[in-house]
C-alpha cells in the first residue's frame, strides 16, 4: 500500500512539475511581438437577432471600421432550405459589398460554421438516410465553392469550423468529422489556387488533427468564459506563447498562423444580451478587457486575428449609447493603436 501510495504521490508531483515546466517555457516566448492584421468575423443572424437589420449593422460595419479583412459564412441552412434548391442572394450581397470597399473575405462554407447553434443544417437533412445527407452537403459545398471561386473579394475559404473539437454541442449530435476531408479535397480540386483554413478550439484541444488538413490554421482565442453553471473563468493565467509553441509544433508558421475568432464580446448569462444586465456583461467583456485581447494576440505569433463581436459592438452603440467599443475597432483599423 505504501508502494502505491507512493507512487502515486511522485507521479502526481511529476504531472505537475511537468505543466509548471510547459508553462514557464510558453511565458518565456510570450515576449516577442509580431504584426498582426485585423479582421472581423461577421454573422448575419447574430445582427438580425440584436439589432433588427443584418443589412445596415454590415454595411455600417464596412463603411466606418473599414476593416481590411472580414470572414462570414455560406450557411447550409440559408442557402438550401428547401433540397436541391440554392438561394445565394444573402451571401452575393455580403461578397458585392465586400468587394465595394476592397474587403477581402474568408468565406465559410460546411456544416459547422460560426456561431450558435454550430451546425447549421437544412431542417430536410433530418428525413434523409447519413449517406444521402453526405451527398447532399458536397454538394452544396460544390455549389458554394462555383459560384463564388472567381468573386474578386475571395481571399480564402475556410472548410467547417473547429471540426475536431473533442465534444459535441448545439445541433451537432449526428456531426461527422471525417467529411472533411473530402470537403477540403472538393474545394481543393474546384478551386486550386486559394488556400484553405481550417480552425480549432484555442484552449480545449491539441490541434493535431487541424492543423494537418488545411493550408492555413486558425485558432479561436478566448480569455474569459462564463460556464452553463455561470460560473466565470479566466485563461489569463495562460501565456501567449502557448499559442505560438503549439503551432510552431504542429508545422505552421507565421504566415499560415491565424487566430480566425478573438473574443470581443461578453458571454451572456442566457445566451441574450437583450436580458442580460450590462454590468453583468462587462463581468467577461469591458474596454479594459479588449484592449488586452488586441494587445495580446500580437504576442500569440500569429499573422492576423478576426475580432469577434462586431454585432454586439453596434448594439451597444445604437441601443446602450456606448461606443467605446466601436471606436476603439475603427482605430484599430486605421492606426492599429488602440484609442482610448
């Protein structure tokens, strides 16, 4: 017994002599700074739900914060509602606008994509037997991917998003991973000369798998969350060179290094800023708090970084008469100093 317990104990000391090692390397490369290049990641629905007109909130986005970069999604459940008929007109409008103010667009395309609730799936996948809705989604990648591969404003596509994350959530219980990787050789094949990101959660996995699929890789980067228990926790005590020695490790480099989602907005105590008190919000997100996160991610050795939450930056411009956080993004973008 004595034995046991005694290795027990040795092992339990190595595990965490081991993470006070890992940590102490990544602060020693949290020092060095890189230039980054901001963007944001837009969503149509997310706009429409806060602020009524998804329209207005993008085309105010690109006028005033112009951003150089922007990344938004052809949803599957937008663009096919009803099978085997494709409605682009949403997405031709972001692209058109896009390319009106020499936007450069990270377009999405898959089942998962973006925002709540993750996978978003026509409601007539459901009647469908796993092959046929396999099928049906290369197809609709297929379609995606034709009409848009000689838009101007095309930068990259991104293929899913963070589709090997280690749990499911949303609408994502019948999620198949594996798809992607005739997804990615699809879109590949359709349009050879773009390169392809693919994304993963920042601090909830490896990313072995992601990292090896696509041509560029994009990590989420969130420094505060609020639990399904509302419980608020903080990775502040993680140094941003974790970030820079995990890509570095699986093979990517600066120029193929993103972070594709970096927290902007609070998370809200029932999914709704609408009946979530402000200083209730600003618990996980306040200006303070930004302005870190803009500052940090230039530590992280990533190339560029989409700011998530312009559709919350807007609401709380037009419905709270606060825009310290708009402001603050359109100086970002045309200084790339932080306003204070």
């Amino acid at each position: 017994m004595k034995k046991l317990l005694k290795f027990i104990f040795y092992t339990f000391l190595g595990f965490i002599g081991t993470i006070v090692l890992l940590l102490l390397i990544s602060l020693a490369f949290s020092f060095k700074t890189y230039p980054v290049t901001y963007g944001i990641s837009f969503n149509q629905q997310q706009a429409e739900y806060l602020n009524g007109d998804w329209k207005k909130v993008y085309e105010t986005m690109l006028s005033e914060l112009r951003p150089p970069y922007i990344r938004i999604a052809a949803m599957w459940s937008e663009v096919e509602v009803e099978k085997g008929v494709y409605n682009f007109a949403d997405v031709d409008w972001m692209m058109e606008k896009a390319g009106e103010f020499e936007t450069e667009v990270l377009l999405v395309v898959g089942q998962k994509a973006p925002r709540w609730p993750e996978c978003h799936v026509p409601n007539w996948v459901e009647s469908v037997s796993k092959e046929e809705k396999r099928t049906a989604q290369l197809a609709y990648v297929q379609a995606v991917v034709e009409r848009y591969k000689d838009h101007p404003a095309l930068e990259w596509w991104q293929v899913e998003n963070e589709p090997f994350i280690g749990f499911k959530f949303g609408d994502c219980e019948q999620y198949d991973s594996s798809l992607i990787y005739q997804e990615v050789q699809l879109v590949k094949q359709l349009d050879p000369d773009r390169k392809i990101v693919v994304t993963d959660s920042g601090e909830l996995s490896t990313w072995h798998k992601s990292t090896q699929v696509g041509d560029v890789f994009g990590t989420t980067l969130y420094r505060m969350v609020r639990t399904p228990n509302n419980m608020i926790f903080s990775y502040d005590w993680l140094p941003a060179g974790y970030y820079f020695l995990k890509s570095r490790l699986w093979g990517k480099t600066y120029d193929n290094f993103i972070v594709a989602e970096l927290q902007a907005e609070p998370w809200f105590t029932d999914g709704s800023a609408h009946k979530t008190p402000i200083d209730v919000q600003e618990e996980t997100m306040n200006l303070e708090r930004m302005e870190k996160h803009i500052e940090y991610v230039t530590r992280t050795g990533a190339s560029r970084a989409y700011l998530w939450g312009v559709e919350w930056w807007y609401w709380m411009k037009e419905n709270q008469g606060d825009s310290r956080y708009w402001d603050v993004v359109g100086g970002v973008f045309r200084n790339r100093e932080i306003t204070k």
